[in-house]
C-alpha cells in the first residue's frame, strides 16, 4: 500500500511541477526500489534472534568441560542472567544450554555454561556426558544468543543454593553425614548401609560418616573415590581413634575411582558387584558425599534386591533431600528428580539411549515407573553383557533367597 500511495504522489507531485512523464516513472521507480529496501532491512531486524556474541571453545588443565572465550559480562550484554535458556550455534546444530553459577541446578546430561566467580572463566559442561556428544570441539567457533528462562531452575530455590559443610545448618547428624541403612524389596537387614567418606581430610562429614560405621559395626567398605594408596595416605592422617583406618588395615576396603558417567564405563558396574560379592560381614558403599556415585550403585543393588521403582527413586532423593533441605511432596522435590535422579533411572529402563544420554529432549521425555529388577537385570547381562551367575550371586547375596552362592573373580 505504502508503495501505490508514493508512486501515486510521485506522478501528481510531477504533473504538478511541469516533471516529464519519463522522469516521474524515473522517481516512480527510486522511491519503490527504497521502499522494497526498506521493508527488507526492517523485516531482517525484526525477525533476528535476539543479540547475540561469539565464542571460541578451548581446552585448559583443571578446567570441567571447554573454556569459552567470553565473560559473564558478555553473556550479560546479550540479556542473560543465572536461569537463562542459552541458544548455542554451531555449524548448523542448535544446542540449549542452561546459564549457571558454578553448574548450580544443572541437570544430569544437558548441556550447562558455567561462571566461575572465583575464577572468572565461563566454561561449557555436560554432567555424566561428553560435549562430542552434540558434536562440540576445542577450536569450536560458537555463536550464543538468550533463549528465555530455563522452566525448572526457578523451582529449585535450595538445590540451586547449594549445600553447605557446617554441622549446624543440618537438623541431625544423620542428614548431615547423609548416612543410613540401604532397604527395598527383600534386602537383608543389617547388611548393606550407604554413607559420605570416612577418608575425606578436608570435610567435617568425615567424623559423623566414621561414628555411623563404628555404631553399626561394619566390616566391608567400597569406597567409589579414592584409590587404595590414597586410602592409607588418607588413614595415616586420621586421628588415631577413627574406626575406618581398621577396616582398611584388615584389608577389607574395596577402592577405585569411579565416574560419574555411569553409563559409560560398563566395567566399572563389574568392578562394584565383584566387591560386594567379595566383601565380608556389613558393608558400606559411599563416595565423596554419598548421593551421586553411591546413589547410582545403590540404585542397582536395591533393584536387585527386588525394591521397586517408588523406593529406589525414594533412596536416590533423599540424599537430595539431605544436602538441599527440601520435602518429598514439594514442588521442589519434583523438578530437581526430574533434571536429576529421574533421568538416570530413564537410562536404566531404556538403555538404548546408554551411549548418547546428551542427545535425549529431556524436556519432553515421560518419567514412567518400571519393574526395577526385571529392567535392572536386562540392562546387566543384555546390554552390558554381564553373566547371569554373578548377577544372580549378587541376588542372592543381597536377599538371602539362595545359600552357599558365590561366584569366582572374573
């Protein structure tokens, strides 16, 4: 319309003004050329994303994922805050990823961009996953843009908090330890207890996890984040009453250092069961602060103890619980185990999705509850093909259904 209306103006403004035909078709012609660049220009503005700024992924000692050549400053200047959906552009692939303080309120196998405020670095992460995963490399040029508010970060006040390691901020020596009996299904009593590290120098936790051992007269530990050397180094440093250095000088600490990408190193599962099926007496598994090592394996032996999907989820979160000060029932509780613990159990049930956990849409994936034991079995001896007899011994050992059974080392 805009168009008809100028050329019109134009031929009554020649007309007027003595202007020859050809030269009214001449201005005619200019002014639809500088209206159709016009409406161009202004649909290419308002139809762009948002601002946006590049970075260069690089790779440095010590640094958890690839360092992004960019400040928090600049993700500031494109309109992002802690919560921000972040839009990253690569040769042609489109990656959200949430914007966090220190990966606060990150979730189990998307992507993350963190800030470090002690270090000034902002780094791009994927907890229990490989960046190669969505195709990002060091050398990587990328391209990042605000995406709006991530619809999960907002409801995890506390988790997104973090936890502290003051005794006081906790309503019990329990939840602070973060210790307990592992139960489900048909799990033995007074066999299998899960805990945060009696070795941990630098954590006040220590001395609470190592009382809870005495207490309960353990004889076994697996312990999930410390090799054997540093356990004896560790033991060296305790005070000389501390209970776990005895269990180590009887030889009846099982150590290795896991990851946390479970799903990725199938012979770290073989390693766990072999030592439960080797550990004698009572037995504690723990990591460092007992919920993401100890809460996976744990997982597994409860399903095998025939515990069902609602108690292992219960046991998994309630570590969550422990370290974050929220409530089963809450809307809290919901959103961290579905960027959490949920997901690790959809991986479980749905292995086909083992290799590659990164490239699931998270954000519309059903959470569905499943026979633990049944799924838990298959994904042991199916998938990561595990022999049935020494899954078996492990039920058995966990359940006492079956007597004298027990299997040689592999």
């Amino acid at each position: 319309m805009l168009l008809v209306i100028l050329s019109y103006k134009s031929f009554v403004y020649g007309r007027l003004t003595g202007i020859s035909m050809d030269r009214r078709i001449g201005i005619a012609a200019v002014l639809a050329v500088a209206v159709i660049i016009g409406a161009s220009a202004y649909v290419f503005y308002s139809s762009s994303d948002s601002p946006s700024i590049e970075a260069v992924l690089s790779e440095e000692e010590h640094a958890r994922g690839l360092v992004m050549s960019i400040t928090a400053e600049d993700l500031e200047s494109i309109g992002a805050s802690y919560g921000s959906d972040l839009e990253i552009s690569c040769g042609g692939k489109r990656i959200i990823a949430l914007y966090t303080q220190h990966g606060k309120g990150a979730g189990m196998y998307s992507p993350a961009v963190n800030h470090s405020e002690s270090t000034g670095k902002v780094t791009i992460s994927i907890i229990g996953a490989s960046l190669e995963d969505l195709g990002l490399a060091a050398g990587d040029s990328v391209r990042i843009s605000c995406a709006g508010t991530d619809p999960l970060y907002g409801l995890m006040p506390h988790y997104v908090a973090g936890y502290t390691s003051v005794r006081a901020d906790y309503d019990s020596d329990q939840q602070f330890g973060n210790y307990r009996e592992v139960g489900g299904g048909d799990m033995r009593e007074g066999l299998l207890y899960r805990t945060s590290s009696p070795f941990n120098l630098r954590s006040e936790r220590t001395a609470y996890s190592d009382a809870f051992l005495k207490e309960n007269g353990i004889t076994s530990l697996i312990t999930m984040d410390m090799n054997p050397e540093d356990v004896e180094k560790s033991c060296e440093s305790l005070p000389s009453d501390a209970y776990a250095p005895t269990i180590f000088e009887a030889g009846d600490v099982h150590a290795s250092v896991l990851s946390v990408s479970f799903f990725s190193h199938p012979e770290q599962m073989r390693s766990v069961l072999q030592s439960f099926l080797d550990a004698e007496g009572s037995i504690a598994i723990h990591c460092t602060f007992g919920k993401d090592r100890t809460g996976f394996y744990c997982a597994v032996l409860e399903a095998l103890a025939g515990a069902s999907y609602e108690e292992v989820r219960a046991d998994f979160m309630l570590s969550m619980c422990n370290y974050y000060h929220f409530e089963p029932g809450t809307e809290e509780y919901d959103a961290v185990a579905a960027t959490y613990v949920d997901r690790i159990l959809y991986i479980l049930g749905h292995p086909e999705n083992k290799d590659h956990p990164a490239l699931v849409d998270w954000r519309n994936v059903s959470f569905e509850p499943y026979d633990m034991e049944s799924k838990v079995t298959e994904y042991l001896v199916d998938v990561i093909g595990m022999e049935q007899e020494l899954v078996d011994a492990v039920k058995a050992k966990l359940t006492a259904r079956l007597s004298g059974c027990r299997v040689a080392r592999h």
